[in-house]
C-alpha cells in the first residue's frame, strides 16, 4: 500500500500519522508543494493524505500550486481512493466538493472540545479534547455526513463516501509538531475566547496520549 501526503509548510508534518503508516507497512512519500515538488501520478497513489499550513485555501497569487493541488485532490476522490485531510486540508476537500469555505465565528487555537455530531459514524468519541488552530470553517459538503462539531458552532469534520474525511482539528499532533506551530505562527496568539496561550497549551501535552489513540482509531477504521 502507498500513502502519499502534500506538505505545505515545511513545520507541519504527519506527527503521528507517520508512526502508524510505517507499523502497517505503508510506502510513504511526500509533495512539498512548498518546493515546487511535482505531483505524483494518481496510480501511485492508494491513500492521500492533505495537511494543514496557514495560507487560505484560495491565496492563489501567493501560493500557485493550489490550483493543481486541488485538481489532484479532485482526481483522488473521483478514483476512490483513500484520502484524510486535515485543518487546510479539510478545507481544500470541503472546496474540491463543492462547499463553501469561509473564516469561521472565531479563531480556535488550543486544546479544546468537539462533540460527535448525532449522525456521524463512530469513528471518534462522542466528545473529545483536540488541537485546533485554524481560523477558517466550512459548510458540509453536499452528500457527506458531518462528523463534529465544537461550542462556537464551527463545523469540525466530514465523511464522504466512507473513504474521505475532512478533520478541522488536529489529532495527529504530538509534542514537537505542537511546538512547531508555537515557534511559527505564535504571532496569532491573540487575546480571544478560544485562544489559549503558549503556556496553556503546553500544559495540555497530556491530551496528546488521548488524540494519538483516537487518530489510531480512525485510521484502522479508514484501513
């Protein structure tokens, strides 16, 4: 089995994601679209996994490729296969189906809750403790089943076709890749109602155990 991830920044990396792919025995590669990296053919291709990065999703002037990036994502989910994005990525898959993406009620950065919507499938736990941070949201994707949500109202996740999700938050986050985010967009740690501080999300490195295991979770139930 081949997983094939796109990186934006070079800060932000599949965190545990990494370490489950490599016990199931997965080939892993990488775009760092960031690069100037080319896209592989779609055949070499059995699981795409779309991270996060703090451009907006239609920052076309800035960031070029996200134009081909998002025909390729468009080309994963037309062949089936198997795709999890995750904060911008979710966002360019809520935008490749057909949803609106817009900035969302408030900035959510730090370890706060998500609620399993009523209908989602059991693929996290009816409430969970997850990092966030992003300021962008979008509407369910037509045809998906919406998978959570958090206090502010702000969609947090979708499934579509039971081989494609979309996560807002972050459950792939270990210590340093948490650290990274810190080191490299700490200018947005704002005085806001969901906006925690350097030192309040440090103290929630125990949540990091928590989400590796739902992560885990959903990836067996995606495999």
């Amino acid at each position: 089995m081949k997983l094939h991830w796109l990186q934006h920044v070079p800060f932000e990396n599949l965190g545990y994601i990494e370490d489950w792919a490599e016990a199931q025995g997965f080939d892993i590669t990488c775009t760092r679209l960031y690069a100037d990296e080319e896209l592989p053919d779609i055949d070499e291709v059995d699981w795409l996994i779309v991270m996060g990065g703090p451009m907006g999703i239609f920052d076309y002037n800035d960031y070029p490729w996200l134009t081909d990036e998002k025909e390729f994502i468009e080309l994963a989910i037309d062949e089936e296969k198997t795709l999890l994005g995750i904060c911008l990525g979710a966002q360019l898959m809520a935008d490749v189906l057909g949803a609106k993406v817009y900035p969302g009620p408030e900035k959510e950065i730090g370890w706060f809750p998500i609620q399993r919507s009523a209908d989602a499938p059991n693929l996290i736990p009816p409430e969970l403790t997850v990092f966030h941070w992003h300021g962008d949201t979008f509407e369910n994707p037509e045809g998906a089943v919406q998978l959570a949500t958090s206090t502010p109202g702000i969609n947090q996740g979708f499934v579509y076709n039971d081989r494609a999700i979309g996560l807002q938050f972050h459950m792939e986050t270990m210590s340093d890749s948490m650290d990274a985010l810190i080191e490299n967009c700490g200018e947005e740690l704002k005085d806001a109602p969901y906006i925690q501080t350097e030192d309040q999300m440090r103290d929630g490195v125990s949540n990091i155990v928590i989400v590796n295991a739902a992560m885990k979770n959903l990836l067996d139930s995606l495999l």
